[in-house]
C-alpha cells in the first residue's frame, strides 16, 4: 500500500467492482481505451490486477481518496507489455480515473508515488508508459512527471487493425535517477 497527502494505492477488494464498472462504462472515460467495458470485462480486468500483484508484488493498484475511502481509479506498474512489441518486459506504469477526478492533480500525485515506489522497490533501470497520440491528457501527465519520449518504442497494438484510431502507440519513458 503507498499513501500520499491525500491518496491510498492499494490492492483491489471486491467492493471495488461496482465503482470501477461504473467508471469503465463511461465514454468520456474510456475514450481512448476502446470505448466503455461491460461489467464481465472489469472483473476480468480486477482479477487480472489481483494475479499480478500476487505474482509481480505490484499492479495498477486501486485508488481511493484517504478523507472519505470513494475509489477514484487505478494507478501502478506492472511487468508486461503485448507481445510482439519492443515492451514486453517492460516496467509499465498506467492510470485511469473516474471523470469526477479528473482535473485535480490526483493522477499526477498517484503517478509520482509509483514511480518513487517503483525506484525503491524494484531494480529497473526505467519506467515506461504508453498511450495513443490523441490521448494528450496521459502523454501530458507523461511530460509532467520527468518522462520524455522514447520513440524507438512506439508500437502498433496488436489488438487492432493496421490503420485503427487505437492501434499506434506512443511510448514514453523515465530512468532511474544516479545517485553520488
């Protein structure tokens, strides 16, 4: 579990569910995404979440709000990329919040967490995230926590067609600091 001034990064739980169907069945969240989730493919989604945390130590972690416990969405890091691209290994780092959250610097704080988790906890040498081109508001929160572009990465997601809005994805990525 990480907290933050005014944030929990922790494993997901059951009552999770309802929450996070609710948000992934948003269109203006899920813009970028695919388009909304039924309910079948968000417990999928958590129970994938809860293997790579029992496998990894880590995943995209649930968010709540410390002062009142409402789930916001998910922020974390993970091991694995699509096969087929140049991440596959990767340690990626990935958000989503409910739009109700949006615009309040809570991705921005989840985000700096996790990547101060992932230099204490982990022995990568970088971080790395992904998105598509129209997604300005993650590659934006991308630039504002220190990652830069690395463009030898970029990757056409396997789960769509050549020529897809969704299919190219950029990569961005930051490195470990060098300590003295």
């Amino acid at each position: 579990m990480i907290e933050t001034e005014r944030l929990v990064l922790r494993p997901w739980r059951d009552a999770d569910v309802e929450p996070f169907a609710t948000m992934c069945s948003d269109p203006e969240v899920m813009t970028h995404l695919g388009g909304p989730q039924p309910r079948i493919e968000v417990e999928a989604m958590i129970a994938r979440q809860q293997a790579v945390q029992a496998a990894q130590g880590h995943c995209f972690w649930a968010i709540e709000r410390r002062d009142d416990a409402v789930l916001l969405g998910f922020c974390g890091l993970r091991i694995g990329g699509h096969a087929g691209t140049p991440v596959p290994d990767e340690l990626e780092i990935g958000w989503r919040l409910a739009r109700h959250a949006w615009g309040q610097g809570y991705a921005r704080e989840a985000a700096l967490a996790s990547v101060d988790w992932a230099w204490s906890h982990t022995d990568r040498d970088r971080v790395t995230a992904w998105t598509v081109p129209a997604n300005t508001a993650s590659w934006g929160l991308m630039r504002r926590i220190g990652m830069a572009h690395a463009p030898t990465l970029d990757f056409d997601h396997p789960g769509f067609p050549v020529g897809h809005p969704l299919g190219r994805h950029i990569v961005y990525a930051i490195d470990r600091p060098v300590h003295d």
